[in-house]
C-alpha cells in the first residue's frame, strides 16, 4: 500500500428501489463504496456476468474532510447505479420452466483499489414470474372488433398471440397504447 492510501472500511453496499420485482420491470440499484483514497473502480455483475456498460452510471463524490484535505486531496466515495431491464437476455437464463414462478438473480457489486483492495458485496433479487394481467388494446378491421394485449404479435393487421409464423410478412410487437 502506498502513503496516502486510504481505503474503505466496509464493503460496497447494494441498495435497491424495492425488494421483489416483476420480470418487465426495470431493476434499479445503487453499489457505494465508502470514502477511499484514491476512489474504487466499482463493477455489476448479474448472475455471475459482468453488466453491459450501457446499464450502468458511475459517479464519484468527494468527502469535505479537512484533515483529508491537508492530507494532500481529500477521501472519495464512489457511487454506481444500475438501470437494468428484467427479461431473460438481461438476465442470462433461457427462460422459466411451467413449474416456474419465480427467478433469482444474483446482484453483485466488485470494488477494487489497485491490487490492494479487492471486496465484494452479493445481493439476491426475487423476480416474480407471475405477471399481473396485461392491459388490453382494442382494436378494429372492417367492422370487426378484436382484443390484442401488450407483446401480442400482429401480422398483416390479425393477431396471432403467441403462434410463430414464418416467411416474409409485415408483422409489429404490440407495446402500451398500440393502434392496430
């Protein structure tokens, strides 16, 4: 350890904006690693793989600390937060078996300074499989009236709900407040 070094007390801590989410939903999370001298590099990973960069916001702040700043600069604590959409890519599973009803997903926040701080902090996340009912999209064709609900597949203007269709077709995944 070089002079100077000051390096955090405790672990990074995970927290979360609530406890239990829906798949659908977005996961988001705060990793803070405790006042450092020099700052932590702090990393996600989920389910054991490290998070796209693109989920991720980093920011550092500095402690008014006199003695620190005598010190020659003063103590940083290093915040990252993760945005994370809840699906099976985002979490790297290939999906929930019939019996399933719910997933875990393993949160885990590194922090390391050089070569001499290296600690990590796990969290497990409960992702409810069981999705309230979806809101339902009217829609109209010719004096008929048809139901689509979000993430329905439309093709050529009819909906085919979860049926896979093949060859060249117009088709669209139906979103919130899709018109058909």
């Amino acid at each position: 350890m070089n002079r100077g070094d000051d390096l955090p007390d405790t672990p990074p801590a995970i927290q979360t904006s609530q406890p239990k989410y829906r798949v659908g939903e977005e996961l988001m999370a705060n990793c803070t690693s405790p006042r450092s001298r020099p700052p932590s590099r702090l990393e996600w990973l989920v389910n054991g793989k490290q998070v796209e960069k693109h989920w991720v916001s980093s920011y550092q702040e500095t402690e008014d600390d006199e003695e620190a700043e005598e010190e020659e600069g003063g103590l940083w604590t290093t915040t990252t937060a993760l945005s994370l959409p809840l699906n099976a890519h985002s979490m790297g599973v290939r999906g929930p078996t019939a019996s399933t009803k719910e997933w875990l997903l393993a949160l885990r926040c590194n922090a390391q300074i050089g070569s001499v701080y290296d600690r990590h902090t796990e969290k497990i996340i409960l992702i409810d499989l069981q999705d309230p009912e979806p809101p339902m999209i009217q829609t109209s064709k010719k004096k008929r009236q048809e139901h689509a609900f979000k993430g329905d597949l439309v093709v050529r203007g009819k909906i085919c709900g979860g049926k896979h269709l093949w060859g060249p077709s117009s088709f669209a995944y139906l979103g919130e407040g899709t018109e058909v």
